[in-house]
C-alpha cells in the first residue's frame, strides 16, 4: 500500500469526481435523498462546472480515491468548507486532517481572512479535527440538523 496522497480534483478529474461524490453521498444521505438524485443526474458539464467553480481535493490511497472535502469562496474575506467524506473503510486513519489541511492551504492562496465550515452537533470525530485544527465554535445554528458554525483566521 502507497502512502495516501491528497490532491486537487481538476476539470480532467471530472469522472473520478463524479464517482467520488456519488459515493459520498450515497453514504451520507442515501440514494433516495433529493440531493443525491439531483447531483445523479449531472452531465459531464456540469460536474466540470462544479469543479471549476468550486476547490476540490480527494485523498487517494493506491490511486483510488477513499474522501473528499470541498471549498468555495463565498465572499472577499472568506472561504466556506462543506462536504467532508471518508470512505467507511478509510476512516480512523487520520485521513481527514490532511484533507482540510489541503482545503485551508488554498484558502489562504485565496487572500482571505477566514475559512468558515458547519458541522454536526454530535459529531465528536469531525469537531475534534476541526478544534485540534484551530477552528472554534461560532454560532450554533437553528434547525433540524443540529449545526453547529465554526471559524477559522488565516
């Protein structure tokens, strides 16, 4: 086995993408959620929209992708992280903070002061990354999924 490898997704990625982001979701939320059957039925234009539009990185153990995490900017002075996804049999590993690591590098390429991300309440895993990380609490958000808003400065 190679050492995982985390890279940025481009345009010519768009099938891996696809393939990847699927996956995730499918994990996620299930092949009956809406978001699931909307991002289903992208053409390959679409997904390479997207990650033109949008920062994309996948960490890749023996050339296979096993997680994803994505960034936008979504404004001068902020990029917003969402959709941090390991594969079930990558997780444990420490693969997740290589892969914001990845995310937050290209926000400061950005210019920007902060990188700003939501995370489930209860998620212990995810919020002890983001922490060990320098990312703090917010706000908690209202709603049905239980968010919780966290900053980071660069």
């Amino acid at each position: 086995m190679t050492a995982p490898r985390v890279t940025r997704l481009t345009e010519a990625n768009w099938r891996e993408f696809a393939v990847v982001r699927l996956r995730a979701l499918t994990d996620s939320l299930g092949v009956d959620d809406p978001q699931y059957r909307h991002e289903s039925s992208f053409t390959a234009a679409q997904w390479r929209r997207r990650l033109r539009e949008h920062a994309q990185f996948t960490v890749l153990i023996d050339g296979r992708p096993a997680g994803l995490i994505s960034a936008q900017r979504e404004n001068a002075e902020s990029v917003y992280l969402y959709s941090l996804w390991l594969d079930p049999d990558a997780r444990g590993h420490g693969l997740a903070r290589p892969l914001v690591e990845a995310a937050v590098d290209w926000a400061r390429t950005q210019r920007v002061r902060t990188v700003t991300l939501r995370v489930a309440a209860d998620n212990t895993v995810a919020r002890g990354v983001y922490e060990s990380m320098g990312f703090r609490v917010a706000a908690a958000l209202v709603g049905p999924r239980h968010e919780l808003a966290m900053s980071l400065s660069v």
